[in-house]
C-alpha cells in the first residue's frame, strides 16, 4: 500500500481524490463496484478506469487488495 500512497502523492491532486474516492468503493463494494470489469486470465482479478489511470484490484472471498495503480499505456497489464 505504500507505494499507491508514495504514487498519489506524485499525480495532480484532482485526479488524486477520484483515485481515492474510487478506492474507497472498491473496499466497499469490491467487485460489484460500478465500473469494474473481469481481467481474462486472472480469476477474481478485476481492474477500473480512472480517468487516464487505471486501477488493478483483486476480490477473492471479500478480501481486497489493490494489486496496481498506473496510468494508462502499453505496460499497464503487462507483468500482473
């Protein structure tokens, strides 16, 4: 978690509160969060856009972490 923290801390803070706000569905809602769609080839892996940045999250049995935080390009899904 440290280094989402360390990553907001480097991105426009407008952008950083909608990450943050996102984030805070996400623990709530998981994988019912609107907006969140299934990664193929990763089972309970799930991923929501933010703007340019995307948002890499797991949901397994209710226990949620966030697996990524980048901003979009060619290597976002790469290395998951």
């Amino acid at each position: 978690m440290d280094k989402i923290v360390k990553y907001l801390r480097k991105i426009p803070s407008k952008e950083a509160a909608k990450i943050i706000e996102t984030l805070h569905h996400i623990n709530s809602s998981g994988k019912n969060t609107p907006g969140s769609i299934a990664l193929s080839g990763k089972k309970d892996w799930f991923r929501i856009r933010v703007g340019q940045y995307r948002i890499v999250f797991s949901d397994e049995d209710g226990d949620i972490r966030i697996q990524k935080l980048t901003r979009r390009n060619d290597n976002t899904y790469k290395n998951l």
